[in-house]
C-alpha cells in the first residue's frame, strides 16, 4: 500500500468567518466553488491549498456527514492520505475492512477510523511535485551567492503540509495500526513518550508524530506547513504575529527532523507550524531513541515558557535504536 503523504486535512469549526482569516493569513490559497464541490465537503465548507495541492478543508463543526471529534471544539476531524493508485485504495479498503467500517464516497476517496478515532480517508494523490531552486548560503570558504542579496520574504507561502501531530492516551496501540497496519516507519523516538512515523521510505523525516498526553485524552496538537527556508520561517512569522496571531513557541530549530520552527495558535484548533529544512531521509535512515529532559523539545528556541502543551522534551543525548 503505497502511502505517499497527507493530501488533505478537514477541520470541523464554529467560526468560520475566524477560520477563513486565519487561513488566508497563514498564506494558503483559497480555492474556487468548483473546487470545494469536487471535494465533496458539506455545505458551508471552504478549501485551501498550499502550492503543491495539499488542502486545508474547513467544514462547519455541526455537520452530520463529518467523522466524530475527538474532543470538544475546534479540531481536526479528518487526515486524508494520498496513494498511488486505485489498487492501493482496493487494499486498503480489504485490510481496514477486516475490522472496521470502510466506505468509499462519490469522487472515489476511501474514509475510514484510526484507533486514535479520528477519521482517516485515502484517495490517489492530488499533489504536484515543485521545482524551485535550491536556497543559497555563504559559509566561510564556501560561498555561493555571489553579488545577490538573500531572500526576503514578506509574508510565507506554504508549500505543502509536512506533518501532523496527535496527543493520544497511549502510543503503542497508535503504533502499532500505523506501522502493522498501514505500514508506516519509525524514524525516531522518545523513550517510553512519543514516536516519528513517516509513510514512505524516502523523503519526509516524519508525516505523523503520536506522543502520550498527561491528562490521557486524546487531542489535536498541530499541523505542520513547509516553507522554502528559514528566512521564509521568519518572514512568516512576522507577517502572522502582525496580523494579530499569537505565537506558541519559537522561531527555534528542532532536535529530531532539524527543521527550523515558528508555532502559532489556530483557531481551528492546536496550533499551525511553519517549517523549513527538515532532515529527508531514505531506507538507510537509522531510528535514534532519544532520552527526555523537562526543560527543553529543541536544539534551541525564543519564548521558551511553556509553550507546546503536552509537547515532547528532548536532551541531546541519543542513542541508537535497532526498532
């Protein structure tokens, strides 16, 4: 079953008119009518895409025809994975079947539950594959951009969704149906915490991180957006925190995965990241087990505070892990 990463992300909200704001803050593209009736989302709904097609979908939160919440407010009440082929969708569709309800809908996207409870749906791929150019740093005794001014970036443009992240009452059942069952990898760890789960063998360090929550309820934690660079973090972020937003933690750079950070707080519910300069990795990629530490879950940051609630904690001591 050839998983190739999050498609789509359906969000149940009661405030639309906050959401859409947010949103088109945030530097996603609102699509058209057509668009939003090709999604076959319920009535009242809006659709967003970052540049290469991945989708924020907005439905309101009352809907009987969305997949159950699970927990009160705004959330996340559906992740829609992309595949390859009709073929994989038949698969899934017989695997999942054998103990859970699987339905498909008129545009041919396969919905299901994941034992976290949260809806999951599968459909072939509507991403594209980008072609920019590569960003351009001087390092002493290596530089490369020559008589040119780095970028800067007013505001982000998100170029696709990276990752999402789950609290849940107990990581290892979570696992278990994502590794035994939809046959995701492990990536890297924290001990006896959380895990870094990615759908491919090759390219994302992780499409979905699951960690224990301290009240032992299961909840949305975040959404994570790529953008071209750090610069694009910051420019972004910037432009976000002017427009009213407020931060959660960073900018600051991330331990596992390296990529540099800036969370806000959604009112769609979590928090909405932006990210660049995530590790990408390959089969030959060795999962680290990492030891907790109460202080700090990244190489460094601004507003240290608390911050991520329920995030995970990580000291730099890793150790290598043959799971």
């Amino acid at each position: 079953m050839a998983i190739t990463g999050i498609d789509a992300v359906t969000f149940g909200v009661t405030d639309m008119k906050t959401a859409l704001r947010f949103c088109s803050d945030w530097g996603l593209v609102r699509q058209n009518a057509q668009a939003l009736a090709a999604a076959s989302l319920p009535r009242g709904s809006a659709l967003f895409h970052c540049a290469d097609g991945s989708a924020v979908q907005l439905a309101p939160a009352q809907s009987s025809t969305l997949p159950a919440a699970i927990e009160a407010g705004n959330t996340v009440r559906q992740v829609i994975w992309g595949v390859q082929s009709r073929r994989d969708l038949q698969a899934l569709a017989s695997n999942l079947g054998r103990d859970r309800a699987v339905a498909f809908d008129s545009d041919g996207t396969l919905h299901s539950v994941d034992d976290i409870g949260v809806g999951i749906g599968f459909r072939i791929s509507q991403r594209k594959k980008l072609k920019a150019a590569p960003s351009q740093f001087n390092t002493p005794g290596c530089a490369v951009r020559i008589d040119a001014r780095a970028p800067r970036y007013l505001r982000a443009v998100p170029q696709e969704i990276s990752h999402i992240v789950f609290g849940v009452k107990d990581i290892r059942p979570i696992e278990r149906f994502y590794r035994q069952r939809l046959g995701f990898l492990l990536s890297d760890r924290y001990i006896g915490r959380s895990v870094f789960l990615r759908a491919t063998a090759a390219g994302n360090h992780h499409h979905l991180f699951i960690m224990n929550t301290a009240d032992q309820r299961n909840q949305f934690n975040h959404l994570s957006f790529k953008v071209r660079d750090i610069h694009e973090v910051i420019g972004g972020g910037q432009f976000i925190s002017q427009r009213g937003w407020t931060t959660q933690a960073g900018p600051g750079r991330h331990l596992p995965s390296s990529a540099c950070f800036w969370y806000f707080k959604s009112p769609l519910g979590g928090a909405f990241e932006y990210a660049a300069d995530e590790d990408m990795v390959t089969a030959k990629w060795k999962p680290a087990s990492m030891r907790m530490d109460p202080t700090l879950f990244s190489e460094w940051r601004f507003n240290a505070g608390n911050g991520m609630q329920g995030a995970p904690m990580a000291d730099s001591r890793i150790a290598r892990s043959k799971q």
